[in-house]
C-alpha cells in the first residue's frame, strides 16, 4: 500500500513539475515572478570548456594566477636587482596576458571561440514568490545591448512558465548596467518593480580613472580602505584576534610611516613600468571590453577613449559608443518608468572608503560605487566628512539632507525612491535591507516616506544583519570603543613614537 501511494506521490508530483500552476490561463497568486540580474563576474568565463585544458578565466583561478605568477618571477626579481624597468615591464606584461590574454574581445567586440560562458541559466520550472527568483547571468565583457536582447527573452520565458504577464527585476551591481541598456531598448511594459542595489548608473570613477591612466596610491586611503574592508575578510576563525592583529598592523605602518614609504615606492613602480604595461598588457586586453566600459562615467568617456586608443570605428569601437545611450537616458527611463506605476527603489551605500588607486579617492561611495553615481546625482560630503558649510547653509528645503549632514538627495533623479546606507560595503548581504526589498515588491506605494522603518538614511549594522535610521553624525569612538583593550595600548603608543619622531 505503501508503495502505492508513493507511486502515486511521485505521479502527482510529477504532473506538478510539467504542467505550469497556471494552466487553466494566468497565475492568481497575486505575486509576480522575481528576475534577478547579477553583478559582474556572475557567471564564469571557461576557456576550451569540456577538453583536458579546461580553464577557469574568470572568476580568477588562484592556483592559474599563481602558476602564471612562478613563470615570470624569476625575470622580476633579477629585473629588479638591476633596477631594469624594461625587463620588469615586460615580465609584468607577460604574466597580465598569460592570466587574461584570452579573454580579450576582436576588433568586432567579439570573444575568442574557444572562450565562453558554458553554464548560463536558462528560466526553469513555475515556481515563484517572494523567496525564489530566476537568475539571469551574463557575460560581463560583452556589449549591455546583448545582455538586454537575451534579458528580453528570458523575461518573456518566465512569463510564460509563470502565468504572469509582469516581472520584478531586482539589480545588483553590473545588473544595473544591464537594466539601463534594458530599459532604453526596451522600455519598461511588463515590468512592476524595478530594484537598483549598488548599481553604478551613471558609472564608477574608478573606472573612468583607470581608463584615464589616473593611478595615484594613497597612504590614508589605503590604510582607510584596509580598515574598512577587515569587517568582512572570511577568517573563518578566531576572527577577533585576526581582524584586530590586522587593524594594529596597518596603524602600526601608518604610525611609523611606513605606509607612505611603500606609497611612493608603489607610486615610482607605476610610473616606470605602468606605461608599457598600460599598452602592452592592459589597453589591449581590458580595454576590449564594451561592458567594463559601461561603467566609464560621461564625463571621463573622451579622455578615456584618447588614452584607451579606441579605434575609430568598426563593431568594437559601435559597442563601446552604443552605450552612452543607455547611461545618458536612465534618469529618463526611471522617471518614467515611474510615472507609469512601476515600484522603482534605487538603494546605495555611503561613507566607505573606495579602492585606494585613484586620484579621487575622497569620493563617498560603498567602496566600489561612487554614492553620487549609483543614486543618480546626490550631491554628497567628500567620504567620513559632512558636506560643506557653505553648501550646507545656502541650502533651504533640507527635506532630502541626511542627518548626517553627508548627503543631500533633493538633487537625485528620483529622491523619493532613492534610499542611501551608511557604511555598507558594497552588495554586502544585510537581511534587513531585504526586507525592505520586501516591502517595496509587495506594498503598492513605494518611497522614502511610505516605511516607518526604513526611512531615506540608513546606516547598516553587519554584526546585528540589520539597518537602522541615521540619527547623527557617526560616532568615531565606536569602532576604537570595539577594539580589545591591548591593542589601543599599540595604537596610544605608535601615535606617540610618530609624535615624538
Ligand atoms: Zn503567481
């Protein structure tokens, strides 16, 4: 009898799994199937897939870099026991292709044959709700408008798997810049809820530097980025002690002036071989990617054209152009996705100190993210600091000024849907940012004065997985207050020795 009903069991769940829920015509369960758009890197990158030379390109394979790294370090060393900076050159050089060569696109903005993205999802099975989405992945080399025709499919897939005649698409990171293409070629009919987290709308300066060449090594920001970036290194054990050795080591170098030491050594190392490796290695490799171009900010896109050496035409040269499109219409296509009904929230974060290679290292971002860039134009405090006086005392409607003073969102395409997190790195999970992501997919008015609990500022708490309303200023303390005792005695005593020297 037994057997039976599990037989039949098996049966029932069976038909369950082939015939939609939705087939007696459209889904009732008042819910909307989620797509979720991932962030760079989200699917891999395989070079000869299925052969015995299967390779891993991106994500970066540790071991691969390390092996590539061996070959070349005995070039290295000698280059720099004689202070040869052509040979270190061209060891670098060799080993930036010999890790990423194969992933450079063709003069069409194509990839190599034998390089491709073998594990792309394709939507499957009905089920949806608020705890299950499907995932769309990419390939983030590629030209965003491809991403968007393969979006668009997909979409109409999940469509018609679920029974729905809409989607929410929820976007992390580069998702953002697959949405933007998106939303300019497409439009936004059959979408309801339109969620930005951490994307770089209008770009990151870090990649419109780079691609400037504009490479500065910073002793503060580094020691800053260090320290900010610590919180969230995977120990696995004794997290306190090594987070806390760590801190104390990077004081320790910045105290007795070390940091600014290596800067300069670091700064002299660009400078003698970062031209031949820049045009040897990295324009010709990285530069050929329309999708890290997407994230050029407008107001870098000539020089970085100039300096990339972007041919004058041709498929990679319309790839790498087509874009501005896209990025200069997404105000636009937000807005009006809005005033059509559709529940958009933009969410970024703030006041983390960004990747310390850049000249503009001051701006507040999530550590990857200009804040100014993903909330589409906050007018923002450089990071750890308020806003101006000046701008600050000539500003009359404070209704969008954080209480920080660091943020002033009435400048932002959409500040009314536009929510900003104090020290949250970059796409960091937070489950009580989820559950505003809850409240927005499921409550039919969406803004930043429609939750009680999640008004416009924020301020992310990673060891409680929560988020809480900015009150103030942040309270500089805290995070000395957290150190165990011993090492405040090494930090007390290093800032004496840098005094005393
Ligand atoms: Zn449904």
């Amino acid at each position: 009898m037994k057997k039976v009903i599990s037989l039949l069991l098996c049966a029932v769940l069976l038909c369950g799994a082939v015939i939609p829920a939705w087939a007696d015509g459209g889904c009732s369960c008042g819910f909307s199937p989620i797509i979720y758009v991932g962030p760079l890197g989200c699917s891999p990158i395989v070079r000869d897939a299925g052969t015995e030379e299967e390779q891993t390109l991106w994500k970066i394979d540790t071991k691969f870099l390390i092996n590539n790294l061996k070959a070349v370090l005995p070039a290295i060393g000698k280059a720099l026991l004689t202070r040869n900076t052509d040979q270190l050159g061209d060891a670098l050089t060799a080993f930036v292709h010999a890790s990423f060569g194969d992933l450079a696109l063709d003069s069409e903005g194509r990839s190599k044959e034998n390089v491709t993205t073998p594990e792309l999802n394709v939507p499957q099975g009905s089920r949806h709700g608020p705890d299950s989405d499907y995932y769309f992945d990419y390939d983030f080399r590629l030209d965003p408008y491809e991403h968007a025709d393969r979006l668009h499919d997909f979409i109409a897939q999940v469509k018609a798997l679920t029974g729905h005649d809409s989607v929410k698409l929820k976007c992390s990171s580069m998702g953002g810049v697959v949405l933007s293409a998106y939303l300019d070629k497409y439009g936004h009919d059959g979408v309801d809820v339109i969620i930005c987290r951490c994307c770089p709308l209008l770009g990151t300066a870090v990649a419109g530097e780079a691609f400037c060449g504009r490479i500065e090594l910073n002793a503060t920001a580094l020691t800053r980025y260090g320290e900010d970036a610590i919180p969230y290194l995977e120990t696995g054990f004794a997290d306190d002690l090594i987070e806390g050795s760590l801190y104390a080591l990077l004081e320790c170098l910045r105290g007795v002036g070390l940091i600014d030491g290596l800067c300069a050594l670091g700064e002299k190392l660009i400078k003698d071989v970062g031209a031949q490796v820049f045009d040897q290695a990295l324009i010709p490799i990285f530069g050929t990617f329309p999708g890290i171009w997407a994230f050029v900010p407008e107001a870098y896109f000539d020089d970085a054209v100039r300096f990339m050496k972007v041919p004058a035409q041709g498929g990679l040269h319309d790839k790498i152009f087509a874009y501005r499109r896209a990025m200069a219409n997404i105000k636009a296509n937000l807005t009006s996705a809005r005033n059509d009904g559709v529940r958009v929230c933009l969410i970024c974060g703030y006041n983390v100190q960004r990747t310390p290679l850049v000249t503009l290292w001051r701006s507040t971002s999530d550590g990857t993210v200009d804040t100014k860039y993903a909330s589409l134009g906050a007018t923002c405090g450089n990071v750890k600091e308020p806003l101006d006086d000046s701008y600050l005392s000539a500003l009359t409607d404070r209704q969008y000024l954080s209480p920080d003073l660091m943020i002033d969102a009435s400048t932002c395409a959409l500040p009314a849907c536009t929510w900003f997190v104090r020290d949250w790195l970059h796409c960091n999970g937070n489950a009580g940012i989820d559950e505003l992501f809850d409240l927005v997919m499921t409550k039919d008015e969406v803004s930043v004065t429609a939750f009680e609990k999640f008004p416009q500022f924020l301020e992310a708490n990673d060891d409680a997985d929560t988020v809480t309303p900015v009150t103030g200023a942040p309270d500089a303390r805290a995070r000395l207050k957290s150190f165990p005792s011993f090492l405040n005695l090494i930090r007390f005593l290093f800032s004496l020795i840098k005094r005393l020297a």
